[in-house]
C-alpha cells in the first residue's frame, strides 16, 4: 500500500470535515472509497464532487451506532470489491456540553453511543473481513481529549480514552494476523463540529494550540494516510496526536 491504488477503504462520517478531507485525499491515490455518514444529502455531494475530478468512490447511509449499519457497510466493501482493506472510524460528534453533574443522562448514552460504541461495532465486522484477506490498517479517530480532560466535556473525553483503549487491546490481538490497529489524536480542527462555538471561544480554543490556530481537516487526513499505508509498516497500537503543541503545554 505504498499508495492505495485499488484498495478498499471504508471511511465513517465522510460527508464532512476530517473525513471528508480524508475521502479527497484517499480517492486522489487511487483507492476505492466507501463514504458513510448518516448525512444523505451531504454524503452524495461529497461523492459527486470526488467522481467529478476522477475518484473512485461510492456513498452508503450509515449509523455507526447501530451495529446492524456496520455489518452492512463491511458486506457492502466485500460484495462490491471482494476484499476490505482499510477502515477509518472517524464519525463522531461533539455531544452536550455540561459539567459531569448536570450532564443528562440520555446525553451521556449518545456521545458514548456515537464516539466508543460505534468503533467496537466497526471493527468487530471490519477485523473479520480482514482476517479473510491477509491483513489491513484500521485508522480510529479519537482526540487530544483521548489523553486529558477538557471541562465541560466528560462524556465525549470519555469516549475518546476508551477509543485509545480499545485501538490498544485490538492492536495486541491482531498485529500478529496483519491487521495494524491505530488512533489518532487531532487538537481542535476547524470543521463544523465546532459550528456550535461562538467567535470568542474559538478564540480561546486557538490560545490553546502553541502553534497559533486551530488544525486543517487536510492535515489530519495526511496523517491517516500514513496510518493507511504500508509507510506506516512497523506502526500498530499506537496514539498520535497532531494538535499544534496543544499536550505539549
Ligand atoms: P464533522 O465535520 O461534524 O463530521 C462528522 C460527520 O459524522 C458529520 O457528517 C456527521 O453528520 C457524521 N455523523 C454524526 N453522527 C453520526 C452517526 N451516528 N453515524 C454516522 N455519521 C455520523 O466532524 P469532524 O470535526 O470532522 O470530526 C471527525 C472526527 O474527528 C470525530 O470523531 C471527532 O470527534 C474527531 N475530532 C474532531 C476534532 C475537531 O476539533 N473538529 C478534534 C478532535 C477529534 P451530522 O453533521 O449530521 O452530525
């Protein structure tokens, strides 16, 4: 996988921002993309727009918290190309900000649902095809939030400790069979995740970032493209942030 030409890559919430970027970049080395998100409308367009300048690339309806959708979506890689070979678990959401104690009950559920659950879901289907062609490279997206906290955040900084847990242990159980298990930790990135912060606090999430501003979706995806490719050979197991300085403080 020197580039990923022909290969099947599955990319979760590819309609928008770090996925998105990730899709573009994917498609541009010549793999065969699958884009799901559960935002129809916008997952086509992004799917017409990477057709439109030469890629290879197909969108399915997914939500990745429904285990059903991820069995779905890996049967949908092998049926169309007969083989999976990267997955990147990138969908995920912001989910209500409250301190812990205020925090409802039906909030925590969902961001654990969208953010942990889902990538258990993913790779119990994902590793299982993978099994059955010799090996792959499984990408999950957790946060500068995997490894601190962040007030206001529990439930979403929760969820991505358990996704560095959960890449780990994967890691340790298949590495052996081919199959590299990684995360990734972006600082904030300006995607329309954060659509909900204000100027000000946008302001004070760049001061946060010793380099000055917040992270690009393009950044990230090279990063994952890395991860994707036999480049990355030796790599499985590990957490690698790109935040700008942000754990360096
Ligand atoms: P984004 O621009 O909001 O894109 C996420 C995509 O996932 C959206 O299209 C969203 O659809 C979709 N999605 C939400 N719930 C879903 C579900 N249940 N099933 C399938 N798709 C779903 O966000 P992003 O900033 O690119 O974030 C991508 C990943 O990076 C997330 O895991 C996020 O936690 C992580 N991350 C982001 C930042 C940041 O600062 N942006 C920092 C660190 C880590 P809707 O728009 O309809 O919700």
């Amino acid at each position: 996988m020197e580039n990923l030409k022909n290969k099947t890559v599955i990319i979760t919430g590819a309609a928008s921002g770090i996925g998105k970027a990730t899709a573009e970049l994917f498609a541009q080395k010549g793999a065969n993309v699958i884009i799901s998100d559960i935002d129809e409308s916008e997952g086509i367009v992004t799917t017409k727009n990477i057709v439109a300048s030469g890629g290879k690339v197909t969108f399915i309806k997914t939500d990745v918290s429904i285990p059903e959708d991820m069995e779905a979506l890996v049967n949908f890689a092998i049926k169309t190309y007969g083989k999976l070979d990267v997955a990147v678990n990138n969908a995920g959401i912001g989910g209500e900000l409250n301190p812990l104690a205020d925090m409802s009950i039906e909030g925590w559920h969902k961001v654990i649902n969208i953010n942990l659950n889902s990538l258990f879901y993913g790779m119990k289907y994902q590793i299982r095809a993978m099994l059955k062609n010799g090996g792959g490279s499984i990408i999950n997206i957790s946060s500068i939030l995997g490894s601190v906290g962040f007030a206001g955040s529990s439930g979403y900084a929760s969820a991505k400790h358990g996704v560095i847990g959960l890449t780990q242990t994967a890691a340790l159980e298949y590495s052996s069979q081919n199959i590299r298990i990684n995360a990734v930790g972006p600082g904030f990135i300006d995607t329309p995740l954060l659509d909900s912060l204000d100027t000000e606090m946008k302001k004070q999430l760049v001061a946060l970032h010793p380099i000055g501003r917040l992270g690009k979706s393009e950044e990230v995806a090279e990063l994952i493209y890395w991860l994707a490719s036999d480049k990355s050979s030796f790599a499985t197991g590990s957490y690698y942030p790109i935040d700008g300085g942000y754990l360096a403080r």
